[in-house]
C-alpha cells in the first residue's frame, strides 16, 4: 500500500507514461495542438460567414424569372413603403466576351445583373448606381486578362458592341463582371437578396416582402447555415467539456480511494500527505473553472433561432414541417445555378465543416492515445 502511495505521489500515470512512452505521448500533443489549429482556423472561418448572417435569399417560384419592369415597379412599391427594405433582385447572364479595342485584349467572364443594391450580393468599396448608366463591377482576374492591372476603375471595354465603364472592383478576385439590369435589358431576374436584422423570422420576412414589394418566391435563411456551423464548432466544445468532467470525476474518486487507503494514518493521529493534498486541490480548482469557463461559453455563444423553437416539444407536426421545410431550403440551395453567389456560402460553410470535424477527429486521437496508455500502464501493474 504504501508503495502504491508514493508511487501516485511521486507523480501521475501521465506523467510516468510521458517518460515510458514517448512516441504516444508525442503524439497526443501533436494531435492536441493540431485539433486547437483546426478549431481556430474554423472559427475564423465562421467568422467570415457571419457577415452574411442577416440576409435571405428568395428564389423565384411562381414564373421561372422576373422581367426588368416587373423589378422597376418593386422598387416603386419599396421606395413608397415607410421602412423600405434593402434588396437587391439579381440574375446571370450566362458567358460574355469583354473585349479591349485599344489593347486587343478579349477576356471570357460570367455575367450578373442587378436591380438594387449591390453590395448586399457582391461585396465592393463602390454600389451600383441607377442614375449612372453604363457602369459595372469588375473582378481582378478579368481586370488583368484585359488592361493588364489589378485595378481598372475607370477605364473603358466593350461588351456586345456596347461600351461600359469599370466604377469599381469587386472584392472577390475570380469573379467576372457585374451589371445594372437596366443597362443590359435583361430579362432574368431569378433570384433576390433581402437584408433584414437577426430576430426576423422567415414567416414575418415573406409578408414584409410581398406586402412591400409583390415578390412571392421560397426563402432560404442564410442564417439557418450560420446555426449549423456553429453546432459542428460547439461540438467540439462539448466534447472537451465532457472530457474535463471525466477528469474532475477521476479526481474526486482518486483522491476517495486515497482516503480509505489511509484510513489506518487517521486512526495513528497522521494526516494524508500535504503534498497530494495541495495536488489534489489545485487540479480539482484548474478542472472545475475550466467546466464552469465552458459552460458559460456555450451558455453565450449557441442561440437556437426563433423559427426552430416550437411552442411545446412534443408537437411532432411542427418538427416534421419544419424537417420538410429546411429540407426544401437546402435542395434550393445546393441546386443554386454554377457560379451563383450562394455558391460561396457553401463553399465557407463547407471549410467550416471540414476544419471542426478535423478537430473533432483529433479529439478523438487523443481519447485513443491516452486510453492505449492506461491499458499499457494496466499491464505493467499486473
């Protein structure tokens, strides 16, 4: 017994285990490092995504598109409204030739049209305006295919033997080129873009924006993907709670078998060793704070929004419209056209998934290393 004693004061079966086994301990400490690296690049992920927190996508469903009238008497009925909404109404033109008379220089870029604000679908330092006609957005790649700069604001191309000035670039670098409706004469407006602010509901917006604007369409909530990443980055949160939880357990049932272990030393007037006794007490502190540290971190940081919380948990009519529904939204969503602005939220949302799940899976390498060494440790006692 007492041998066992001051075996466990001496040291930990971690701490004996890292001198034993090297390489597995090696190893957990490179996966502990690697699950904190994948956690903090999907966080700063998730952060990117939020800017798009507040915005909804509507997709066309009655008529296969909207026509630039149809565009110019919603902007109409939102300008008469008392709080007009932001929108913006959008669809491609499919592949275009910009042409550089001056250079001869040609470049083949996808082509949107827009009516309304711009910056809500294609982030840039300059907004469409509609009274200056014969303006677009350019991305950097085509800016370099056909002036050889990186920023062309300014300079003039031409586009189906119409000439059109560059105002501004866009923010992402890949993309082609983005165009009034108006100046275009488009008639593909498929899809629309509404900012709203976070407690909106998806029932509430609908009404606001067929009342205000007469578009009737499917919406899909941007920030129904926002809750969907943040349970994959709360999953590993939990699972490191779960895990400091087992750990304080241990702790606490370590420190009882110790006690009864030495109970012949309170019967002689002797105390248990200090030394495990202030141990025991600093981990118990450090394990306990981080549990607390966590729940008030999860407590903050996971908010279920308004249109996924029923009026009783056991109405399963709620649960399987609201399945139903979302369902309906993703396939939307995923089936969006090639190039399409929604494409890079499912591009965002995918490196999230992929960067928690990565965490995730070291997590769970390290559970693996450290049950392999008490099994070794087992053994050695035997």
């Amino acid at each position: 017994m007492n041998k066992r004693w001051n075996h466990f004061v001496k040291g930990s079966v971690l701490q004996n285990t890292w001198k034993k086994k090297k390489a597995a301990s090696v190893l957990m400490v490179f996966l502990i490092a690697c699950g904190f690296i994948c956690y903090a690049a999907g966080v700063q992920q998730k952060q990117e995504l939020l800017m798009y927190q507040s915005r909804v996508t509507l997709f066309q469903r009655d008529r296969q598109f909207y026509t630039y009238e149809d565009a110019k008497q919603m902007r109409q009925r939102n300008e008469e409204a008392e709080e007009p909404l932001s929108y913006a109404i959008w669809g491609t033109e499919g592949m275009h030739v910009l042409e550089n008379p001056v250079l001869r220089r040609s470049s083949m870029v996808e082509i949107y049209a827009v009516e309304g604000n711009s910056q809500l679908l294609f982030p840039s330092a300059v907004m469409l305006n509609p009274a200056l006609t014969g303006g677009c957005l350019l991305g950097e790649k085509a800016a370099q295919e056909l002036f050889g700069v990186s920023d062309a604001a300014g300079l003039t191309f031409t586009m189906d033997g119409h000439s059109y000035q560059v105002l501004g670039m866009l923010e992402q670098k890949t993309q082609g080129a983005v165009f009034l409706a108006e100046d275009l004469h488009t008639t593909r407006l498929e899809r629309m873009t509404v900012e709203t602010s976070d407690d909106m509901t998806l029932s509430v917006l609908e009404q606001m924006v067929e009342w205000k604007t007469g578009f009737a369409g499917t919406a899909f909530d941007v920030r129904f993907m926002n809750s969907i990443t943040s349970l994959f980055s709360v999953i590993f949160c939990i699972l490191l709670w779960i895990w400091l939880i087992r750990l304080l357990l241990g702790e606490w049932k370590g420190y009882r078998v110790q006690y009864t272990a030495q109970a012949q030393y309170y019967k002689d007037g002797y105390r248990i060793a200090p030394a495990y006794i202030k141990g025991t007490i600093v981990r118990i502190t450090c394990i306990t704070s981080g549990v607390l540290l966590m729940v008030i971190f999860l407590h903050s940081y996971v908010k279920i929004p308004e249109d996924m919380i029923p009026t009783k948990w056991s109405d399963f009519a709620f649960w399987s419209g609201w399945f139903a529904d979302k369902s309906e939204r993703m396939s939307d969503w995923i089936r969006c056209v090639k190039y399409a602005p929604e494409l890079r939220y499912l591009e965002q949302t995918g490196k999230i998934m992929v960067y928690f799940l990565s965490a995730g899976l070291c997590y769970f390498g390290i559970r693996l290393c450290v049950f392999v060494m008490k099994r070794n440790n087992k053994n050695n006692e035997i």
